[in-house]
C-alpha cells in the first residue's frame, strides 16, 4: 500500500509541471454556441455592416472570456474590391505572423504570392492597411478550410488557415 502511494505521489510530481504549463496557454476550440455570441452577424467594415457566412466561424478560447475567432464575410454587393474576405475577433494580444494584433476587431483579404498567399490585415472599423504576413500551403492530404483558427499545439503557437495555407500566430500573454 505504502509503495502504490509513493509512485501515486510521484506521478502526482510529475504531473504538476504538465498541468500548469497546459494552463499557461489553456486555449482551446470554441463551441458554435460560444462563436455565436462574440461574432457578429453583420461585421463593421469601414462604414458598412457586411453580413457574415456563420457556418464558417471558427475560433479557440482561453476559457476566461478571451477568444480569437474569425468567420468569411459574404462580400458580394459592397466595395469589398478584394481587399476584403474575412473578419477576425481579437481578444488577446497576439502576432499573426510577425505582424502584432492587439486587441481589436480586423479584417483581412489575400492573394496569391507564388506558392504562398500573401494577407493583407486592416482595422475593421477605419479600414487602415497595419501590414502584410505570409502564409504558407500546408501539406498536402490537409483538409481545405474557408478559415479555420487551430488551438494551440504546443506553448502559445496557434495557426489561422485559409484554404489550403497557414501562418503561425503567437498568443501572448496579457
């Protein structure tokens, strides 16, 4: 008895270490119920409310209110002239990329750059241009997505995935 409870309390050791790195970056897939409540139905970009294609919404959550979530706009009919295809919910600080995101409601477009896609990340509201990153064709066998924000795999790196390409994103901490 004596012996199960010392390789339990060392487990238990070991185990500690895990669990508290897996809380440092805790980030995980969100819920339909919980994209539903933080994007919105009609994004605002620039001076327009552009209706959102909600079967495309992905996201990942820290568990604590904060979330990165995006979802395709549906931009036929407004002056989008493909600078415009998606909208992203930032509610912790991260870098797409290299290029940092605070806080903030954004919206981005792409296009091809050789065998690479070059995005093109904007302030949803006043439409200001902040940088370009790239990203880069996954593997082939890997399912296209209209947009798909992975949690994170290992510390803090995430991936935001447009078609067949992605770029890394760091969370950072607040």
């Amino acid at each position: 008895m004596k012996r199960i409870l010392l390789v339990l309390a060392l487990l238990g050791g070991l185990m500690a270490p895990m669990a508290s790195a897996n809380a440092h970056h805790g980030w995980r897939k969100a819920t339909d119920a919980e994209l539903s409540a933080v994007l919105p139905l009609r994004a605002p970009v620039e001076k327009e409310h552009i209706e959102t294609e909600m079967r495309t919404a992905s996201g990942i959550t820290d568990g604590n209110g904060h979330y990165i979530a995006g979802v395709v706009l549906i931009t036929a009919g407004y002056s989008a002239d493909g600078k415009y295809s998606h909208y992203l919910l930032v509610q912790s600080p991260m870098k797409m990329g290299s290029l940092a995101l605070a806080p903030g409601q954004y919206i981005f477009g792409w296009e091809r750059d050789g065998d690479d896609i070059r995005i093109h990340v904007h302030e949803a509201v006043s439409g200001k241009l902040l940088g370009y990153v790239e990203a880069h064709r996954l593997q082939s066998g890997t399912r296209v997505e209209s947009l798909r924000i992975w949690q994170p795999a290992s510390e803090s790196k995430a991936m935001l995935q447009i078609g067949r390409f992605v770029v890394d994103c760091t969370l950072e901490n607040e």
